[in-house]
C-alpha cells in the first residue's frame, strides 16, 4: 500500500438522516484521500497495524529496506489492547511517549546499553501501540550498510533481528519521534500489500508469551530464529508457525 490511496466511494440509494434514498441519478461520487497514517490509525487490533507494517518498505537517507519480521505490542490496561509486554503498560513516560502519540511515528528505544530497536506507532491519538520493526532485507545502500555491518557474514544477516536493523539503518535515540509520513523524503514508511504472512509467539518475552503477535513472510532469509524467554512460563499452546491469509 502506497503512503495514499485515492478509493471512489459512490453514495447511491442510501437515507440520510432519515430522508429518502436518492434516485441512481442523484448519486454523488466522493473521492476519498486514505493515508498510510490513516491505516494505522484506524486498526482495530494490534495484528491489523502490524500485516500493514509487514511487506512495507523503511527508508532512512540513502538506505532502503523491505520489513519481514515485526512484533505487534499493545498498551496499558486502560487501553483496548492491555499487553503487560509492552512498553507502555504501566502508563505513559518520557520513554515510551510517541506510543501514545499520533499513529506512523517511530518510536526508538535503546535495548541492553547498545542496540537501537526502531517501532512504528499505530492507533488513535493517546492509544498506546506500537508495531517492533523486527527484522529487514535490504533493497538499497548495502555499500552503507556494509560498513555500519563490516562483521556480517550473508547480505541476510545485515538487518535480521531489531538490534541489527537498527544498525543497518543507523538509527540512534535521534530518530525517536519522527514522522514516517511527513514531508520528508528521507525519513518515510510505505505500507505493505501482502496477503500471506506466518505467525507465532513474540521472541524473548517472559510475560503474554504465548501471543501469536509476530507475523513474518515466509521465504525470506532475514527473517530472525525464535527464542523463547527461560523466564517465560511453560507454552500453553504448540505454535506450528501457522499460514494466515
């Protein structure tokens, strides 16, 4: 999905606040401006905000790449998506602020002192949720890439898994906040359009553990290994890595 899409409604034999339906004559054809922040704004689960995400396209100055593993968070208990593994459940901070901000800004954290892992906001203004850009294949400025990643073994391996995407795309506690749908050409998230997608438990979480919120697509050799968290309590379910369209 583009960062717009211009859909035709056509308003014909409806009632309007209670007056008669317009004969195929009066029809009036409305053209309707859907953004990607749109999208986003508009999901009505977490798993909504992040098939979009999944398939997108990320581009940061001259670097491009094509996201094939994210992770779906909710909020805090007072939202429509209580997630005790997000960020925000225990309620709105400095930190985790563009959670509950405007849907399609990044939100970037820094995990273990060294890694920056890069989220996208999803939901209503206020409504925490956030899509974990977990892992991505390169489509251009692997030269940069490269030397952000001089150990890496496989083109694969330069953004799979946050903290690597992070790097390849040299984010850093800068690009926190930033709009992905703004006007700037260097900075900006193109949604994704694909209809088959993997799904399974969140990598290394010890709490809601067992949520199928990690969607991936299938074939792709950046897609990250599943770890489970040795904190997390026995699976309640046996996840076969299930195809949903």
């Amino acid at each position: 999905m583009n960062s717009s899409l211009d859909e035709l409604f056509v308003r014909c034999a409806q009632r309007v606040n209670g007056s008669p339906a317009p004969t195929a004559n009066t029809c009036t054809i409305v053209t309707v401006t859907v953004t990607g922040r749109d999208t986003l704004r508009d999901a009505e689960h977490p798993l909504d905000a992040a098939r979009v995400v999944l398939g997108g396209t990320l581009t940061v100055g001259t670097v491009r790449a094509r996201i094939v593993e994210v992770e779906a968070y909710g909020g805090d208990p007072a939202g429509p998506w209580p997630d005790p593994a997000s960020h925000s459940y225990r309620g709105r901070s400095p930190r985790n602020s563009v959670m509950f901000g405007e849907a399609g800004h990044l939100y970037v954290y820094r995990s273990y002192g060294m890694h920056f892992c890069a989220n996208v906001s999803y939901g209503p203004d206020g409504v925490a949720g956030g899509v974990l850009l977990r892992a991505a294949e390169i489509v251009e400025g692997d030269e940069l890439v490269a030397s952000r990643r001089p150990a890496i073994r496989r083109p694969a391996d330069a953004a799979r898994g946050p903290g690597n995407l992070g790097s390849a795309m040299g984010l850093t506690l800068d690009h926190n906040g930033f709009d992905l749908f703004g006007v700037d050409p260097g900075m900006h998230l193109t949604l994704g359009k694909n209809t088959e997608f993997r799904s399974g438990p969140r990598v290394g979480i010890a709490v809601a553990a067992d949520r199928p919120w990690r969607l991936w697509l299938d074939g792709s050799a950046a897609v990250s290994a599943y770890r489970r968290s040795p904190r997390a309590p026995a699976p309640t379910t046996r996840w076969d890595d299930r195809v949903r369209d």
